[in-house]
C-alpha cells in the first residue's frame, strides 16, 4: 500500500511550498511542489489530485493500492478508477491494475480562471503560445499566465544539476514573456527524484500534476503536443504519442486540460513559429545547452526545418549558421537515413518532396556510408542515383 497523507502548504520568506508525506514498504518520503510567494495562494492543499496522479505511475510499477487522506476530484477518480488505470497497466510493460482508496469531492474549488501552459521557447511551445495570444482566439482561451515547471524537462532524475539548470533557464525565458506581458509561473518539485523514471515515457503526468497543484489558478490549461493527432498510438515509450487521450483523463472539474498543437506537423509548428520575430530573438531548442548549440538532435532538425522553409536567415542571433552551412550535407543526409525510423524525420522529408527543395547531392552520398566504404563514390551504384532523380522529380 501507498499512503499519501493530506496535503499542507508551508511558506518561507520567498517560496511557498505545497507537500505531503507517504510510505510506501520501507518508503517514508515526502513530495513536494514549490512556488514563489506570488502564486502561493493558488497552491491546492484542499484536494489530493496533484499528489494522486504524480505517484500513479510509482504504485502501478510496484504492485501497491493507493491510500490518500485527502478528497479527490470526483471527475478524476471516476476516470482513473473506471477508465484509465486499467489502460495505463495494459501498455506498460510490468505495470499493474491497483485500486485507488480515497474521498470524492464533488463540490467546486474557487479557481482564478487563468489560462496557461508551460513554455520553454521551444518549436511547439512558441506554437501554443501564438496559437493563443492572436486575435483568433476566443477571449476565454486567451493565454493569462505562462508556466515553467521543473518536473523532468531539466534532468530526468532531478539532483542539483537539473535545479540548476532549471533556474538558468528561467532566466532564458523570462525576457520572452516579459515581452508577451504574460506572468511566468514557476514551480520547482522532487517529484524527479522520488519517481526515478525515464521522463519522456512520463512527462504528460508529471506537468499535469506541476499544473493540478496550482489547480485554485487555472480552468485551463494547454499542453503542447511533441507528435500530430496522426501519429496518435498507446505506446508507453513516449507520453506525447497519446497525450490527447492522458489530458482528458487527468482533467478534473476545476480545471481542463487540453492537447495543443496536435493538428500539426513539427514543419507546420515551425512554419507558424517562423512568422512571428519574437522567435527570431528567442526560440530555443537545445537539450544539451543552456543557448541553442547548433549540433544536437533538436538544434538540427530545427535547422534544417527552418532551411526547407526558406526562414534560416532570420534565426542568426541564435543559431550559428555558419556551423550549420559546414555540417548542412551531413544533416540532410540524416534525414534520408533515419525517416524510417523517426516520425518526425519523415515529416521533414515528405514537405522536401511536396516543396520539391533541392538538397545537396552529398546528403545522398553521407546518407549510405556503408556502400559508399564497399564501391567508392565513383562506382556509386545506381539507386542512390535514383532515389536522387525520384526525389528531384516530385
Ligand atoms: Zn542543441
């Protein structure tokens, strides 16, 4: 059995602290989510809900009901309990059905009625972000907080590196929604540390939860999708593949989540965010530097997105082009060697193809380096050479 006891707020000289203790075996711990004074007041003591969904996934792993001594949300229990436990246990491997022991609130919380989400300057938060702050937006679902949330993003195990990084990048994104004249909510947690999870198998539960805390501040609450409503599928090795479905089943009746930017690819997220020069100064994409390095994963696919979109220019003050144009072959070649395996990849190649944009001949050659070893460039066999003619021709 997991006991989680009732939740208290705590407050010091500049942060309030919302937390609880629980056993679990020979477990005693306590988990907590801290917040500046500001917003201390929003912080939910009345409900159980953020400390029930940030330790769901830690009692199905190990085989333990769940004993909470605060009221859940009525919608939240009935659709864990009825609903999503059941598919949790079914699409991750070893994870088990348990039962969940607590009191139902049905009444409704006083609730400020702000609007956020969490923003990180990223591709597909920059994307929500001007998806809900333009004048297309019904007034109700205009942005009037934007959040940053130390739950996994920063280091998926927590420690002091992922604090650290976690405040150094605040810093990175405070200018930017100064700029949006939108108030940046930020909450530190140890949830990292007492899951001990991989955080992209996890992440959807663990913002809900940052977000479930503060749930006397927000109505709604937008989390931005990392794959299309297309590539939709209940495959435990990333949340983001079925958030749609985790957001509705961890909405509540205070506070509504939903899936944001699920309509589109990366390259149309990108095409979007490319219109707006706020991103000229500000996106940020890396995850391995506190300023976009130019050379990981994220820094190249965003790369390359923004050259087949005809926009790179635009992006010098943070990007270094002049490294990309060195490495811009190599980063192409990537593209046609790894779509098969990557979604998002593939993306990036079909819009080469709908474009019919032209990418160096070497992307070809770099993209088979094994048969380029075997027969040498000269002797290049001929369907690298007409993968190249299909390619130009669509
Ligand atoms: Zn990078």
């Amino acid at each position: 059995m997991l006991t989680i006891h009732k939740p208290e707020i705590i407050e010091h000289e500049n942060e309030t602290v919302l937390q609880a203790k629980f056993e679990c075996g020979n477990t005693k711990d306590i988990l907590w989510f801290s917040t500046t004074n500001e917003f201390g007041s929003y912080l939910c003591h009345e409900r159980g809900d953020a400390f029930l969904v940030a330790m769901l996934l830690y009692a199905m792993k190990r085989r333990e009901d769940i004993h909470i001594l605060a009221p859940i949300s009525e919608r939240l229990y009935y659709t864990l309990t009825k609903h999503f436990v059941k598919v949790i246990a079914d699409i991750f491997p070893g994870y088990h059905r348990i039962q969940i022991i607590c009191e139902i609130d049905s009444g409704n919380l006083q609730n400020a009625g702000g609007v956020g989400t969490g923003f990180s300057c990223g591709i597909d938060s920059f994307c929500t972000v001007i998806e809900h702050t333009d004048e297309s937006c019904p007034p109700d679902y205009k942005l009037t907080h934007l959040t940053f949330f130390n739950v996994g993003s920063n280091g998926d195990y927590g420690g002091d590196h992922a604090r650290d990084l976690f405040h150094q990048r605040i810093e990175e994104v405070r200018p930017c929604a100064d700029e949006l004249q939108l108030p940046l909510v930020t909450l530190d947690s140890n949830i990292n540390e007492i899951l001990g999870m991989n955080f992209v198998q996890t992440h959807t539960y663990r913002n809900v939860a940052a977000a479930l805390a503060l749930q006397k501040l927000f109505k709604t609450y937008y989390y931005s999708s990392g794959y299309s409503l297309q590539q939709f599928e209940l495959n435990y090795s990333d949340s983001s593949h079925y958030d749609t479905y985790v957001l509705d089943m961890l909405s509540n009746n205070t506070i509504k989540f939903f899936s944001s930017g699920e309509i589109y690819s990366r390259v149309e997220k990108t095409d979007i965010v490319s219109k707006n020069p706020l991103s000229y100064k500000y996106l940020n994409v890396c995850v391995v530097a506190e300023k976009n390095c130019s050379r990981c994963y994220k820094c190249q696919r965003t790369l390359v997105t923004l050259d087949l979109l005809g926009k790179l220019d635009l992006y010098n003050k943070v990007f270094d082009l002049n490294d990309y144009r060195m490495h811009r072959s190599k980063y192409f070649a990537l593209v046609l060697s790894e779509r098969k395996n990557d979604a998002l990849k593939q993306e990036i190649y079909d819009a080469i193809k709908r474009d019919n944009f032209s990418i160096p001949f070497s992307s070809y050659l770099y993209s088979y380096p094994h048969v380029i070893f075997q027969f040498g460039i000269r002797h290049c066999p001929g369907f690298i050479k007409k993968q190249y003619r299909d390619l130009k021709r669509h």
